[in-house]
C-alpha cells in the first residue's frame, strides 16, 4: 500500500515565534534551495522534518529528504527530541532504499550508513520509543538481508547492535563472533569491540580486556576501544579490597594515559573527557575535572553524557563544599538521566544542606524503595530521623526515631558497612548533653574517612574546632581551624564567606587564648576584605575593653554605627561601655532609650541593673541613697530574669547585689549554684571574691587558679587577685611558703603590665610583709630565708625604680606599709637576728660532730656484739640537722 501524501500546505515556525504557510508545491527539486530558504526563516528543527517527509512521500525523493534531514541536523540549535526524530527518519530512509537497491555494494553502503546513524540515536538516547519502532524495523531488515546472503557483515553488525540494544548480550555475542569468524581480519568496524562490550555485559570481563587489547594490537587508533579498555582499567583501580595497591596504581595510570591518547587524536571527543574528569575526581584535582566536563558537555548532544558530565562538576563542587553549585549541576544530570541513581542521591544531600528536609526525605524514601540494600540511602534516612528527634520532646518518639540510626552504627562497629556522615549526625545529636563524647564520634569519622582514602570535609574540622572552644581547649581549636582553613585555601575555587567564617573562628580561638597580637591581625585582615563583617570589628574592640582601652573601643563602637545606625546590639555594647569608664549619664540615657523602644530587650535590663549597682557603690556616704540603688538593680536585672530566666549575667547582678550589701553567706551560696550550672569565669571570679571577704582564702585561691588557667595566666588582675588572696593567708597564719606564693603571682602580674604603679607597689609591700614575717620574734628561719629578707629591704630601700603616689598607697592601705625609719629599724634587728642565728647554726654543728664521735665508739662496741637486742636504738645514724 502506497504512502497516504501529506498536505502541501505546511506551517513553517521561525525560531523568534512567527509562523508562515509554505506550497511545497511550488518548491524546487533542489535541496540546497530549500535549505537557504529555511535558513532564511530561521526555521526550527521541526521545518525541516516536515519537509524531508514531503519529498520523501509526496514528491517520492528520498535522496532529496535524506539531504534535507542532514542539513537539519548539522544546525547548532536544536532539542535532543527534534534531533532523535530526525535521525531516527534517516535510519528508516537507509534501510528502505537498501531494501530496494540491488546492487550488492550500494545495498551494503546504505545499510553501513542506516547503522552509523542508528548508532548515533542510540547515544542520544537508547530508550526513546521512536527509536525502538525503527529498531524492530531494522532488525527484520537486517535479518531479511542475511537470510539473502550469510556472509552479509552489515546485516550481521545490525542485528548484533540490535540485539545488544535490547539486553540480549548472548546472542549479540554470537553474532559478533560470526562477523569475527567470516572476516578476520576487519578492523574497521571491529567486531571485537563488541565481542568486549558483550563480554563486559555478562560480567566476563578478563575477556573483555582480551577483545579490547587484541582490537589495539591490530589498530592503535581505535578510539572505540581504547575508551571502553581505559573505562575498564579505570573501575579496577577503584577496588580497593579486590585488588592490591600496585596493580590499582597501574590500571588507573593506563586509564589516565589512553584517555589522554584519544584526546590527542581528537580534542573534542566527549566521551575521553568524561573519563578524564573521573579520573581526576580520584585524583582530587578538581580544577582539571571541571575543565574536562564542560569541555565534553560543550562537544556531545548525547544526554547520557551530558548527565555524566554535569555529574561529575556536582560531586566535584560537593567535595569542595561549594553547595550552590553542587546543587546546581545535580539538577542538570537528572534532567538529562532520570535514573541516574548517584545525581539523585547526590541532589538528595544538598537539599539537606539547604535544610530542605521533608523534600529530602521523599527523595530518599523514593530511592530505598527502588533500592532497598542501598545503605547509604538507609543511612541518610536515619539522619533525617535523628535531626527530627533532635527537636522532639516526647522520649518515646526519638527513641523510635534513632532506632535505625542505631542500626546503622551497629553495622559499622561490625564491618559490614563504613559511613562517617552517621557519627558527624551523631556528634551534633550530642553536643548539648556531652561534649566530650560529640568529640570523639567526629574523630572517628575522620579516622573513616582517612581508611577510605577520602578527603576528609572542612566541615569536620571546623566542628571539632567548636567543640575544642566550647571546652576551653583553644590551642587545640586553633589548630582545628588551621587545618579546615589549609583545606580551604586548597579548593580551586574557594568560598568567601566559608574562609571569612574560619578566619573568624581562628581569631576567636586566638582572642580566647589571650593571643590577642595574631587575633588582631586576622580580624583586621577581614575587615580590610569585607569592611562590613561587623562580629570583627566587635572582637576588636572586645579586646580593646580587655586591656582598658575604653575609648578605642568606643571609637570602634562608632565606626560600627557608621554602617549601621541602627544596629541596637552595638548601641548597647557602647552604653555598657560607657558604663564601665564611669559615663554614668550618658550610658544611662542610652540604655534607657534603649529599654524604651523594647521593654522585652534583656540586654538592656541587665545593663541598666548594672548601672545601677555602679551608682550604688558611688553613694557609700549616703545609705538611703545607695539602698534606693540597689533595690533599683534589682528590680532591673528581676525584669531580665522574668523574660528569661536562664539569663545568668541577671542572677549574677543580683548575687553581686546582696554580696555588696554586706550579705556573704548567702551571696556565696548563690555564687556557688550559678557557677556549678554556668562556669563562666565571671561567676567564678565573684564567687571567689565572697570567700575572700569571709577570709575563705584557700577556696578563693583555688577558684582564681581556675580562671587564670582557662585565660593561661595572661589576665593581670586575676594575677593580682591570687596573689592578694595569698598574702591575706600568709599574714593571717604566717606561713612564709604562701608569702612567697603571693609574689610569685604578683610579680608574674608586673611581668605582663610593667608600668602598673600599682602592681609594683605590691611587689614591694609583699617583700617587705616577707621579711617582717622572717624577722618575727621567737620564729626560728635558715640562714638563706634571712639573707632573702635582707635583700627584700634593700630593693625597697634603693631601688630607684619605685616611686609611689600617695593617692596609690591609699588605695592600697589594706596591703599595709611601713615608713622608711622602721625599715632601717628591721634591717637592723634581721642583722641581729642573722648573727643569733650564725651562734646558733655553729652550736648544732658542734653537738653533730660530737654526737658522730659518739656513734662511732659506740658502732665499734656493736660489731663485737652476735646480735643487736630487740630493744635497741635505732641502728640509724643521725642525720644532720640543719
């Protein structure tokens, strides 16, 4: 039956959206024409289809639409759709003219021809239902040709890719092998590529390589078969377990170099660019990889390799923490490969770094249930169960919601199954409830990471930096961030605001260890490249506050609210500022405007408490005054509680409140509760200061060696502290020992701030308290305890390094001093008590070497004794006594 004719009448669409009818009857019988025309019109694919089907039915042209649908394919714009429609018609109009062509040879170059565009289709895109029709169209053909003549090798490469096609690998085989058996020694096509292929298919894959190298060994140039024999040696070196190190190293070097061959031989062949970028995946050279993928997504229309090659830029992107992106090229291999298993996983975890959790979650139950033994599946699923639990309250649903998580760190323990990301989840589950613990589950996931040779994510070590800080271990933080910071700086396109955040949290690490120089170069760093990182500018003058720097820090404050005027969290550091350099009325009309603009502002409350706490202490003369200002900062800081009443710093205003006003006890007790709950050194430094003021000096001593140990004894007044605290101690129980501590601790104070008037003055009155307390009558001291004491009142009497302001001997009258009269007065009386001692240590020489004398008589008289009776001395000698 003779094809039903089109119409003549065909609507032509440009490709800016206009439609125009064309009379294909009035067209010429010359295909050039046409196509200028269409090119003209800038027509659409789909134009020249239409055409090619006219002439081929109407006009019964087929060489004329043969030359249409080429011309229609060589355009650089087209759908992969319109493409597969016109190919998939080429493929039908070869097999129809070699069906009536009879001659032998001609009927061959038609049939090559339909299978090198049949071939072409199928790159594109295997599945299309098209291209099935015209494949069972094919294969009658093919198999109708064969049946003429047996030793037909085109109907046989046919029927064999057919065959291949539709997943009958044994029978593609045999076909293959009969090409192979009826000509030998073809090498173009070569059966042996399919031989490999079919081979590979059917998991036989040492013959695999066979067909492939012997497919080599007769023509080096076969690109075909060194992809498919690179691809191969590329899958052995990712068997870690089958496959031991040397022989893994070879077969990826193989792969790499005939990768590398091909691209030689033809720069632009997509698929030896995706093998690149596998490689170099393995490689960790990303910056190559992604070169390599857009270079074959630039070269290919196939989708298959089109979804490979944005595959591989995503993980690439994944590794590199560069998510945005990731996400991105996730999408774009899914969009041309639906079932690329690894893209979806893939575009799965990035929707959970966006927190898009319940999408997520239908993702990757989506793939369990086409996957049900895929672990890694189960294990994101069991992440997004505990994130869940996380927020949940009811102890009966995140029990039930960690059960497969529980599951699948059971698997790990066991060795059947290795996923760090399970015990990085489980590190945050328990961050809040044991530190320590979070700690060890990301060590262990590190140590996973390192066993499977796999680059261990920035992410991971700026998570152990945190935990570090959190437990005061800053010199271990730091180097937590260096290392996240080294794997930053190595990613070939690093992230501003990811390196911004580790610089950040590396000087924070810094500050915290009182290494303010490095702290303030890397803050200052960030600001000179973001001048609008606000948290920089605050640590700065956080630090400028730390070493009394009001107003430098003040000036900070200012250039602040120079970006952001508004920005109440700055006008509020700068109110408590204020407060601190005794700006009593300028902070308090801030805090106050503050307060009035949100009355639920907690900072503002608690400051203000504290302004009025300051104020009381300002009106000492008058009681009724200072009563009023306290019951004042109470009533703030109750207001701060009522809102939160977690809120420390307001508990602790009012602890320091009832201390100040003379109620010790039960300030200590309450000190004692909110540092048991908040160890802040703070707390402690108050909780601290209320045993001292109950003479508990050992216990204040003990809480201020806490603290200094956290700041690594950098802060100079708790240095000050200690030692205050010491000396209360020793002059309270004369204990030489404790004095000497106390000016141990004083002079390491005078160490970090030289210039301190007052801190040198305690230095002195300390040795002065040291040699009052050797000279005091009937204590008996060494020769050496007396020379020190001497050398005390010499330095306080010569050094021409202590000059004294009368307004600081009055601050520091607790401390006690003496005039220069009754020093020269004790130098006097240590000298005599020098000379008394002298007599004295001569006397005790004297009564040894005579007791030695002694012992020695008596030692010879027991030598001639058999046995020393039970009720002897000793046998000992003495032992000397000074």
């Amino acid at each position: 039956m003779p094809d039903q004719k089109l119409p003549t009448q065909i609507p032509i669409m440009s490709r800016s959206g206009q439609e125009r009818i064309i009379d294909c009857d009035s067209l010429p019988d010359n295909s050039e024409e046409v196509c200028n025309m269409l090119k003209e019109d800038n027509a659409q694919m789909t134009a020249y289809l239409r055409l090619a089907l006219y002439f081929n039915i109407n006009r019964m042209a087929p060489n004329m639409a043969i030359a249409i649908l080429k011309k229609g394919l060589s355009l650089p714009r087209g759908s992969n759709d319109e493409k597969i429609r016109l190919n998939n018609l080429l493929v039908s109009l070869y097999y129809k003219m070699a069906k009536n062509t009879k001659g032998k040879q001609p009927k061959q170059d038609l049939l090559n021809e339909a299978i090198r565009q049949l071939n072409t289709v199928s790159s594109v895109s295997a599945q299309n239902p098209i291209t099935w029709v015209v494949k069972d169209a094919a294969y009658t053909a093919f198999k109708n040709a064969y049946n003429l003549s047996s030793h037909n090798i085109p109907a046989l490469f046919g029927m064999a890719r057919i065959k291949y096609l539709r997943q009958e690998y044994k029978e593609a085989l045999k076909l293959y092998q009969e090409i192979l058996r009826l000509k030998p020694d073809l090498t173009e096509p070569d059966p042996r590529v399919g031989i490999g292929l079919c081979f590979n298919k059917l998991q036989n894959f040492d013959e695999a390589i066979a067909a492939f190298d012997r497919a080599l060994e007769l023509n080096p140039t076969n690109i075909s078969a060194s992809i498919l024999l690179a691809t191969l040696e590329l899958d052995i070196s990712k068997q870690y377990e089958e496959v031991d190190a040397h022989d893994r190293l070879t077969n990826f070097v193989s792969a790499m170099n005939r990768a590398n061959k091909v691209i030689e031989m033809t720069p632009t062949h997509s698929s030896a660019l995706i093998l690149l970028a596998h490689g170099f995946f393995f490689q960790r050279d990303f910056k190559n990889l992604i070169t390599a993928a857009r270079r074959a997504e630039e070269n290919t229309d196939s989708k298959p390799i089109l979804a490979e090659a944005h595959f591989h830029q995503a993980r690439a992107y994944h590794v590199m923490e560069d998510y945005k992106k990731a996400l991105y090229h996730y999408t774009q291999a899914i969009n041309y490969n639906e079932n690329h298993l690894l893209a979806i996983y893939g575009y799965g975890q990035m929707l959970i770094k966006f927190g898009r959790y319940e999408e997520a979650k239908i993702i990757f139950e989506t793939l369990r249930r086409q996957n049900p033994n895929f672990l890694d599946v189960v294990t994101i699923l069991a992440i997004l169960a505990a994130n869940t639990a996380l927020e949940e309250t009811d102890s009966s649903k995140k029990a039930s919601a960690f059960e497969e998580f529980n599951k699948i760190t059971q698997a790990i323990n066991e060795g059947s199954y290795d996923n760090p990301e399970i015990f990085i989840v489980k590190a945050h589950a328990i961050e809040g409830k044991n530190a320590y613990k979070s700690l060890q589950a990301l060590k262990l996931a590190e140590s996973m990471y390192i066993k499977a040779n796999e680059p261990i994510p920035l992410e991971l070590f700026n998570k152990k930096g945190n935990l570090h800080f959190k437990q005061g271990k800053y010199a271990d933080a730091s180097e937590c961030y260096r290392e996240a910071l080294k794997k930053c700086e190595q990613l070939p396109s690093p992230q501003s605001d990811v390196r911004i955040t580790l610089f950040y949290n590396l000087a924070r690490s810094y500050e915290a260890s009182h290494n303010f120089k490095e702290a303030q170069d890397l803050y200052n760093q960030i600001i000179n490249e973001h001048p609008a990182f606000i948290p920089a500018r605050l640590r700065l003058a956080a630090i400028e506050e730390f070493h009394g720097n009001n107003a430098k820090a003040n000036d900070i404050y200012h250039e602040v609210l120079e970006f952001d005027e508004n920005n109440v969290e700055v006008r509020k550091r700068l109110a408590v500022n204020q407060l601190r350099q005794g700006e009593i009325h300028e902070s308090r009309r801030s805090l106050e405007m503050i307060h009035s603009e949100n009355k639920h502002d907690i900072v503002a409350s608690t400051a203000l408490g504290s302004l009025f706490l300051f104020k009381a202490r300002s009106r000492r003369q008058d009681k009724e005054a200072r009563e009023l200002s306290y019951k004042r900062a109470v009533e703030y800081f109750q207001k701060a509680l009522q809102k939160n009443p977690k809120n420390v710093w307001a508990a602790n205003g009012i602890t320091v409140a009832i201390a100040e006003s003379g109620r010790f006890k039960e300030a200590k007790e309450q000190f004692w509760r909110l540092k048991e709950h908040n160890p802040v050194p703070e707390i402690t430094i108050n909780y601290a200061h209320v045993c001292s003021q109950m003479n508990e000096h050992e216990t204040a001593i003990l809480s201020y060696e806490g603290v200094s140990k956290k700041s690594q004894h950098k802060d100079v007044s708790v240095l000050e502290w200690i030692g205050r605290s010491c000396y209360l101690l020793a002059k309270e129980t004369k204990n030489l020992n404790k004095m000497d501590e106390a000016l141990i601790w004083t002079e390491k104070a005078l160490r970090l701030a030289p210039t301190n008037k007052l801190i040198v003055h305690n230095v002195a009155l300390i040795q002065q308290s040291r040699a009052q307390l050797i000279g005091e009558p009937g204590v008996v001291r060494s020769s050496t305890e007396l020379m020190s004491a001497i050398a005390d009142v010499e330095f306080n009497d010569g050094s021409p390094h202590v000059t004294f302001d009368k307004e600081v001997l009055n601050q520091r009258i607790n401390f006690g001093h003496s005039t220069m009269e009754e020093e020269r007065k004790k130098r006097e009386d240590l000298e005599k008590a020098i000379e008394n001692q002298k007599r004295i240590d001569q006397q005790l020489r004297e009564y040894t070497e005579k007791q030695s004398e002694v012992w020695g008589e008596e030692s010879k008289k027991r030598k001639s004794r058999k046995y020393i009776d039970s009720d002897d001395e000793d046998p000992e000698p003495f032992q000397k006594c000074i």
